[in-house]
C-alpha cells in the first residue's frame, strides 16, 4: 500500500464506479495508515455519494448519503433504507450524523467497509461499472467530515463543481 494522492477538496478526479469499487481496499488500507486525517468523498452522477475517513484513533467512519442530506437528489426508498439497515449501517439522525453510517476499529471491520459499500452503491444507489464518478481526497483539518468545514461545503456544493468539471472537459 503506497500513500494516498490527495487532489483536493475543489479538484475532483473522474473514474468510474466499476474502478473505484476495484480500488477500495488499497484506498482505505493507505488511509488507515497515512498520518493525515483524510477525507474521501466519492459522489455518482446523480450528486448522491458515499464518503469515507479516518479517526486520529485509527477507527475508520464510512457513510451513505440519507434522505436527511440528499437536497435534491434522487431519494432513497423505504426498501432502500430497509436494505441499508440490514446490511448493518447505523441509521442517520438529525445533527452530526445527518447519513447512514458504519464505524470500523480493525482490518476485518474495514473490509466489512468494503463489502457494505459495494452493496450499498451496487443494489442500494444502483450504480453500475461504467457510470462515473468523481473522487475528491483531501487532508482534513478536524475529526470526520462533520467537523470539518470545508466538507460541510463540499456536500452543498458537489454538484455546483461536478458541472464546472464538466464545462471544463467539454472545452
């Protein structure tokens, strides 16, 4: 495992689903142990997304965007959230942890990570290999994106920057 290129929080790098799913252990394995605090937030091109980081403790927090902090994407269904709940994510609450979310403190609970983001993009979010996404990595200054500041801005404004991405490619 090498260390994790982090592009920034305004710098989206596109890829598609089929790789980062493909790419996700190595990219949670380097993050555990990188010593930055790192912030990942993968977002499809509905604007919906799944988001990742590292505790300064090592515990590693992943999250599924919730009908709470979609804004004006497509909603997830009750079968949806059904699914989630099953699948072992912890329900979203008003206040710090607007998403669904699940915490690992050990390599068997990150590659558990693994398994229950594949699903979740795969059967919940309904990706498929080929749809894009767009990964933005950066070093956060506080514990999880909810205290920090500029992911708090990111998820506002994640389809704002997806578009002028793609103005930009289309030039």
């Amino acid at each position: 495992m090498g260390t994790v290129h982090a592009s920034g929080h305004d710098v989206p790098v596109y890829s598609t689903v089929g790789s980062f799913i493909a790419n996700l252990p190595e990219m949670l394995g380097a993050m555990v142990v990188d010593p930055r605090c790192l912030v990942a937030v993968i977002e499809f091109e509905d604007v919906r997304y799944v988001q990742y980081w590292v505790e300064p403790d090592g515990a590693v927090i992943a999250e599924v965007v919730s009908n709470l902090n979609i804004g004006d994407a497509v909603a997830l269904s009750p079968d949806d959230e059904e699914q989630l709940r099953r699948a072992g994510w912890s329900e979203p609450t008003l206040g710090p942890r607007p998403n669904w979310r699940y915490e690992a403190d050990d390599m068997t609970g990150v590659m558990r990570i693994v398994t229950m983001s594949r699903d979740a993009v795969y059967d919940v979010l309904r990706e498929r290999d080929a749809n894009p996404v767009w990964v933005r990595i950066w070093e956060g200054k506080h514990s999880g994106p909810s205290g920090d500041e500029r992911c708090a801005e990111a998820r506002r404004y994640q389809a704002t920057l997806r578009d002028l991405e793609m103005r930009l490619l289309e030039d």
